[in-house]
C-alpha cells in the first residue's frame, strides 16, 4: 500500500510561472500526477509577464519530494527557484528560546534584576527555601530529561539527535500549559547516571519529566528519582499515554453502555507505557485485565519475566491464561495495543466480546489498520493524527504539571493521574460523544486547563500540596 502524503513531508516549491492561460494549471497537474498533495498556494493577483509564488505540496518521503521538484522543472512555463524540505526548515536554530520578563532599560532596572538588589532575594531564598519556588524560574519551569535510548520508534539514537523530540514537547509544554520546560539531554551510560545528574540539577526546576528513556531503566530512574526530588517527576511515556487512554476507554465504554468493572482488556504490549496503562487502568477498576508479550500471555509462574513484568503478572491474569494475543482475545471486551504493527487480524477481533473497542496506540503504524475492521468494532483509536480517537500525550502532561505547578506539589500521585482522566473525559460532551470523537481535540487548549485545575485540588487533597504551609 502507497504511504500516504502528508505535512511532516511537506515541500515548499519558489517557482516562477509565465503569465499565460494554463501554465498553472499544468503545474497543478503535473504535481498531483506525480502523487503529490497542494496544500497552500500562495495569494496573488495576475499583473505582468511572469509571477513568482510559493507552493507548499505534501509528499510521501524524502524520495518522493525530490520527485515533485523534478516533475514541476519540467513543466514548460515554470522554472523552480528555490525548494525547501519545511519541516527541517521548521527546526533550524532549534524551536524554542528564553524570553526576559521584566525590563533592564536604566540603572534602577539594573540594581533590582541583579546587582545590588538580587542579593536580598538570594538572602531570602537562603533563609527560607520555599521562596525559590515563588521568586525563580521554579515556579513555573519544567526539565525534560531523557538519554535518548528509546526515542519515538527510533529507538537508542542519542542524547544530541533526541534534542528535536525534547524541543518539540518543550514547544508543547509552553503552548498548551504556559510551562517553561526545557530540554536535557543526558551523554550518560547507566541508569544510575541518570539519576545522580538529575539529582544535582534538580534545584533549577520545578517538575522532573521524563521522556524517551529505556525500559526497565526508565522504572527504576522514575522510582528513584521520585524518592530522593521534593518535586514533581513524571514520565510521560508511561503515565502520559496512561492518562489519555483511560480517559479515551471512559468515553468509549458510554458507546457500548459497559460499566469499568465488568470489562476484560487485554494488553499488549508490557514496555514502560504498557505496564502503566495497565496500572492506571487497575486504579479506576477494570473488572479484569491480561497482559500479553512477545512470548505471548503474561502470568504469574512465568519464569522469563523482568521485576516489572513480574509485578504486572501478580496483579493481572488471575486465571493464568496462557496463549497468543489472538487467543487471549477471544471473548475480551478491550484490546489496548502498545506494541507494534500488524499484530493482530480481523478474525482475532471477530472473536471478541459484542460491540469490541480496539485501541491500536503503535506509532506510526498500529496493531491492525482500521479499515480492517471497519464495521467490525464499536470503537476504534489509534495513536495516529490522521485517523479518528488519537490517544495523545499532549492531552495530559501540560495540564497535569500546570496543575502540579500552582499547587506547589511535592509528587504526581495516582489520584492526580486519575482525575486528569476525568477531566479530559468530560471535556468531551455528552450531545458530542460518538464512536468516532471519544477524545477531545489536542487543539482544544480548555482541556489542559480543566486538567490543571483538577489536579490542583487532588494535590491538596492527597496532601502532597506546599500551598497551605
């Protein structure tokens, strides 16, 4: 099947046209007989010989925008002056920077930003540390920390060549939460490593997120971590996706009219993500839920299995079914996928439970495509922004740390995760519930604020809130 066209190979063509009846015309043509998408042209009005615009065309790959350059060089009347890839155009100089907040326009400005003046607030700040939380950047700045072992689908590519994937959730963090977060990008060989660095930079930030580290690692930086920070530390490959997918299984469960404790889920997939999707889901009451691997079913007795596996069969699978994914869904009511493409059938699906609810979350391409099971399931979601229901991580974090933030939060608790669920359940209405609109759009920036304000009022209440003191 032909990879489909879209922004993330988006191509910007500088042509020079001829004034003359149907050249543009036939540079459109040509453009979409080689398969390319127009997304924008450039607005102008036709005055003298020649005319000079912008196209942006949408392409499938690498290959084929050099395609399209070369298919628009050939169109008589048209003369290419320039072409861009726009997405790496999009990261040149890196996407975000440091903006002051105050002015240093005169000697007064001066004496109060820094010398003379910053002396009284370092004073304070030495008397009384919790007033860095309210007079530094730790009010409201968030270190997005990963050693680039597990890197979208890419795998252990590197601290340097993660850094676009931490500037981008850096770029998110600000435009849907106003959270200053900032990359880190560790050269470091162990666990232990990771832990000891971030340890000695936590007094700069006011939250920990951890990204694109390496299970079972990414286990024991998190655990670690949260248990020597007074601050916030969450890792977003686990509870991010976590947080989503529950609430998206909230609202797909009000199409089927099934209630939280009476559905089986079967889970594949038992990385960092997988492990805690199983978690959260334990939290909100899942009647019954089986993990499954690349051995297949995961259960207790099983003697290949990490301490987080391990763990996971002691909670799940209490009948210790056994079998591969296909047969450990017969019956099933949910399927959550965080595993890798083509990993189940249609007739896996067939064999489901009445009105079946998949959630195929492997990026980019997911457990089984949902054409193949068009009219088959009840719901469907995916991980992917070109397919309805996408399960997205922007949904959660920017809320959940906003919310951490103004509570001056010492931990992320279970309960905050919870009620960020709920929050972002419900910004789904109940006349805009349907199977194919389960989750809000990550554009909707009403839903990091009803997260915030949620987990502010669990952090007081599960006492992890510095506000009162």
């Amino acid at each position: 099947m032909t990879a489909p066209t879209s922004a993330q190979y988006s191509l910007n063509l500088r042509v020079r046209l001829d004034n003359v009846p149907g050249v543009l015309g036939s540079l459109a043509t040509t453009i979409g007989d080689a398969g390319g998408n127009i997304f924008a042209i450039e607005g102008f009005v036709a005055k003298g010989p020649i005319l000079e615009r912008d196209i942006v065309v949408n392409c499938r790959d690498a290959a084929h925008q050099a395609d399209i350059v070369t298919a628009a060089n050939g169109v008589a009347g048209v003369t290419v002056l320039d072409h861009f890839d726009r997405t790496f155009r999009m990261h040149e100089g890196g996407k975000i920077e440091v903006l002051p907040l105050c002015p240093v326009g005169d000697a007064d400005d001066l004496s109060m930003a820094y010398t003379p003046g910053v002396a009284r607030v370092c004073r304070a700040i030495a008397d009384d540390e919790r007033v860095a939380d309210t007079h530094t950047i730790r009010k409201n700045t968030v270190a997005i920390v990963s050693d680039g072992t597990a890197v979208l689908g890419l795998g252990d590519i590197g601290p340097k060549a993660a850094m676009p994937v931490m500037e981008g959730k850096a770029l998110l963090f600000k435009e849907f939460g106003n959270v200053d977060a900032f990359p880190v990008c560790l050269d470091v060989s162990t666990a232990e490593e990771v832990i000891e660095t971030v340890v000695r930079l936590a007094p700069t930030f006011g939250g920990i997120n951890l990204e694109d580290i390496a299970a079972p690692g990414a286990f024991a930086i998190e655990a670690a971590l949260k248990e020597r920070l007074d601050i916030p530390v969450f890792h977003d490959d686990q509870h991010g996706t976590a947080v989503v997918a529950l609430a998206g299984l909230r609202n797909a469960l009000k199409i089927v009219d099934k209630k939280m404790g009476d559905v089986t889920v079967v889970l594949a997939g038992l990385g960092a993500a997988g492990i805690a999707v199983g978690k959260i889901l334990m939290e909100a009451g899942v009647g019954a839920i089986i993990g499954a691997d690349r051995a297949g079913a995961v259960y207790e007795g099983r003697d290949d299995l990490n301490p987080a596996k391990q763990w996971f069969a002691e909670q799940t699978n209490r009948d210790r079914r056994t079998g591969s994914i296909g047969e450990l869904l017969a019956g099933a009511d949910v399927f959550v996928g965080l595993s890798g493409p083509g990993l189940i059938t249609a007739d896996d699906v067939k064999t489901m439970a009445d009105d079946p609810i998949v959630f195929a979350m492997a990026n980019p391409d997911p457990e089984i495509d949902p054409a193949d099971v068009e009219g088959l399931v009840a719901v469907m979601a995916t991980g992917r922004s070109d397919y309805p229901n996408q399960i997205n991580n922007v949904l959660a974090f920017p809320g959940i740390f906003r919310g951490a933030l103004d509570a001056h939060a010492s931990d992320i608790t279970e309960h905050m995760k919870l009620v960020a669920a709920e929050a972002i359940a419900d910004s789904v209405g109940a006349d805009q519930l349907a199977p194919d609109h389960i989750i809000p759009s990550v554009f909707d920036k009403a839903v990091a604020r009803r997260v915030a304000a949620a987990v502010k009022v669990a952090a007081v209440e599960d006492g992890v809130s510095r506000l009162a003191e």
